[in-house]
C-alpha cells in the first residue's frame, strides 16, 4: 500500500492533467494505491480521509479512460468494450504465440506484426462485440451484468451500431490488405464465423466451442503473414490448443450468468457441464498442453518453450481447481487470469526460439565473418 501525505500532494496535483483526475469516488489529500476490480488490471488512486476537500480520484484503467473521453464518443468505446480490455488479450495473445513460433532461429519476432495483429485485435475484437450486442439486444436487456450495454440500454441505436460496425470492419480491411495474399484470403474466411459465433448460443450448448474457432483464428493468421502459407504441422495443433483453452476460460466466464442464461433460455457449457465442470476443464487442459507440446516439437523449439508449457499446466492447474463456480467475483478473477496464462506463454516461445542457433540463411554478414576467422 502506498501512501502520499503532505504538502508535496499539492505539486503532484497541479501536475496532473484535469481528465486523469476524474474517477468514481474519493476525497484527496490522503491518496491508497489499490488495483481496481475488473479486466484491466489496472491502477487506482483512492481517497480515504473524511472531511478532506473532495476531489475526483486519479485512475489508470481502461475503463477511467474510456470515461474521460468526450460524452458522445463513450457509448461507442464502450460498444467497442475498451473499458475491458481483456477480451482483446485473449484474441491477440493466439497471434502472438503463431507470429513468435514463425520468427527464424535465434531472432526475436517480427514487431512489425506485432504491432499490426495488436491493431487488428482491437477492431475485431470491437466489431466482434458489436455484431453480438446487435444480435442479443432484447436478452441483454433482462440480464443485470449487460442491461447497461449500449444498444441494450438505448445509448446506440441499430443503424448507428451498423454503420459503426462497418466503419469497424473496413479499417480491419485496412490492416489486413497489409499481408500478402494467403493471409488476405485467409482473414476473410474468418468472417463467417465473426457474425456467426454470437447466435451459437440459441441453438446449442457448445457456443464456447464457436468462440474458440473464432478466437484462435490467429494461431492460423499468424503464421501465415510471416512465412507466406501455413504450415499444418504447426499450425493446426497451435489452433487446436487455443480452442481448448478458450473452452476453459469462458465456461468459468459463463457460469457468471448461468442462473439469467437458464431463465431467459441460452445455451452454454457452463450449464451443460454444471457440478463436473472441473472434470471437463481439466480435460481441455490436458488436451491443451498436448497439442502445445507437439506444436512446439515440429517447429524445434527448446527448453524454454517447455518450460514455459510446464508454468502453463501449473497455471490452469491452479485456475482449476480453487474456480468456485458458485460465486461470479471468482470465476471474474479465474477469467481475467488468462492473460497472464498467455503472455507467460508468449515469453515462452521467444525465449526459446532465441535459445536456437542462427541458421546461415538469418545470419548477419559480420557474425559469418567471425565464424570464419575463428575456423581458419
């Protein structure tokens, strides 16, 4: 816990622009660092002095930012779920693992797609909760926990979110007449599954399982705009992987509305698994690990990789087992782990690619040299 008291709160507010100020409660000047609840992980400044003049918090997190930009944009942002910004992790870490896997021996990954697949993740990820919010308007309206979503609450109309989704999907386009053809064609098979996911969970029990399909499609994407085509033995399983771990992340994410899904009739695995939910779980993660560990041989990865898929089978092991499904706030907390699982993941697979040798193809022309010298 940090603290901050005394006259040099003063410069630190005059410091501090007026729209980071901005929060949902607090009185200065005795300031408590604290993580707000939520996906963003982020940094709260509270104010917990009685009688002190009464100013707004100072906040970092998505949503407080979200919050500070001009009113008429807010309703869009929040289509958009900017101010929850783990939906977005979890469609870009897939990317990263495939675009990480693909870098050539011994060098880090191309921060050029890096950087690309992020800005895309961000765009579909938007339009992918717009399409949603446009199909489910009337349920989201008799469930609390999204009856204050915009179209659901009347902030946005239908044809305003249309056109706002098209505007989404075209700098998507954007992004993606960045890669070469292969991938061009293979981002837009994507598509179908895009507009299509949201409605799985009127008529089956397995929408998670259309979630994953559409989630990890970057797994696939990845790979191909850094080397030009996919390669099955790597890619598949990689995919296969992320569908497994996106069964595990939002079953715990749906039994937060199991009880509202049962009520007005949408289906989920959360109710379908109910009370052997964990049995099920672990069984994904067991299929999980597997198909990382075979995506990892065909590609030669090294230890650190493997070690990395060992801190990830602790990782789910952990989020297993303590999950209460019984109580929203945890399975929130299991859900919003996930990032971490994936980011850990990630530096898994750079490290060990950089564990590998330079092939003569990646190598620069003054380490050829040295080698050279040192032989002769």
């Amino acid at each position: 816990m940090l603290g901050l008291r005394g006259g040099g709160l003063s410069r630190v507010l005059r410091a501090v622009p007026p729209a980071w100020r901005q929060g949902r409660r607090g009185v200065w000047p005795s300031l408590a660092l604290a993580r707000t609840a939520g996906s963003s992980g982020a940094l709260d400044w509270r104010a917990p002095v009685p009688g002190a003049p009464r100013r707004r918090a100072l906040s970092l997190s998505a949503a407080a930012v979200v919050n500070s930009a001009p009113r008429p944009l807010q309703p869009y942002l929040r289509l958009m779920r900017l101010d929850k910004p783990i939906g977005t992790w979890l469609l870009y870490l897939p990317c990263t693992w495939s675009i990480g896997l693909a870098a050539e021996p011994g060098c880090f990954p191309d921060w050029y797609m890096l950087s690309l697949f992020g800005t895309g993740a961000i765009l579909m990820r938007g339009a992918g909760c717009t399409i949603n919010d446009m199909w489910d308007r009337d349920f989201d309206k008799k469930v609390m926990r999204t009856a204050n979503r915009p179209i659901a609450a009347g902030d946005i109309s239908t044809f305003q979110s249309f056109i706002f989704l098209g505007g989404q999907l075209t700098l998507a386009l954007g992004v993606l007449l960045c890669l070469n053809y292969y991938s061009i064609a293979m981002g837009a098979a994507s598509l179908l599954l895009v507009v299509t996911y949201p409605l799985m969970k009127r008529i089956t029990f397995w929408p998670q399982l259309a979630l994953g399909l559409t989630f990890n499609w970057g797994a696939l994407l990845g790979w191909s705009a850094v080397k030009g085509s996919c390669d099955p033995a790597v890619c598949l399983p990689l995919y296969f992987s992320g569908v497994m771990w996106t069964l595990i992340y939002d079953t715990i994410y749906a039994h937060q509305d199991k009880k509202d899904d049962a009520l007005i009739g949408l289906k989920s695995t959360a109710l379908l698994f109910r009370e052997n939910t964990k049995k099920w779980l672990s069984s994904f993660g067991v299929v999980m690990l597997g198909a990382l560990s075979l995506a990892g041989a065909n590609c030669g990865q090294t230890l650190p990789y493997y070690a990395a898929v060992a801190a990830v089978g602790a990782h789910l092991t952990h989020q297993i087992y303590t999950v209460d499904i019984h109580r929203p706030e945890d399975c929130w907390d299991k859900f919003t782990s996930n990032r971490t699982l994936g980011i850990l993941l990630f530096l898994g697979i750079v490290l060990g690619n950089l564990w590998k040798e330079k092939t003569e193809e990646t190598k620069k022309p003054e380490d050829v040299r040295v080698e050279n010298q040192q032989v002769s």
